[in-house]
C-alpha cells in the first residue's frame, strides 16, 4: 500500500505499507517536522511500526508484543485516559 498509488494486493496475508515523506508540505519548506513512515501488517494486524524523522536523528520502533522504543530506549506512555490530566 502506497499513499499514492493505491493498495495494490489488498488480499495478501502480509502488507508493507509506505510513506516515504510524512509531511511533505514540511519537507518543502525546510520544517524538521517530516519524516518515512513504514509499517508492516499480516492478515490486517501490524506486526512493526517505524518512524524516522532523519533530521532530528529519532527512530520510533513498533514491535507487536514488545516494548516500542526511540533510538533504541524504552518509551512508553503514562496511561492517562483523560486528556485534560494529560501533562
């Protein structure tokens, strides 16, 4: 699957999805607030998630079943439910 071209094999038991430049507006313009979207889904449930937002040197990394990280660290959210106690 491709943002631009479509699904293509919709009934394939594994699907990479594709994003080469999140925030393409950004990008043009010079704002550090783009970055390469991939994920990979087998029979419609993500199996890994990657951002890379290359000019701020982040990686976020999506296992299912594993703790997701940033450039290799833990991360985590806090649990909050409500956003208003969100800090």
């Amino acid at each position: 699957y491709g943002e631009e071209y479509g699904v293509i094999r919709e009934d394939a038991d594994w699907v990479w999805v594709l994003d080469p430049i999140d925030g393409t507006r950004s990008f043009i313009t010079g704002k550090p607030l783009f970055g390469t979207l991939i994920a990979c889904l087998y029979k419609g449930t993500p199996v890994i998630g990657v951002i890379d937002q290359c000019i701020l040197n982040e990686r976020w990394l999506g296992l299912a079943g594993q703790v997701s990280t940033l450039n290799g660290e833990p991360i985590q959210t806090d649990g909050v439910v409500i956003l208003n106690e969100a800090e």
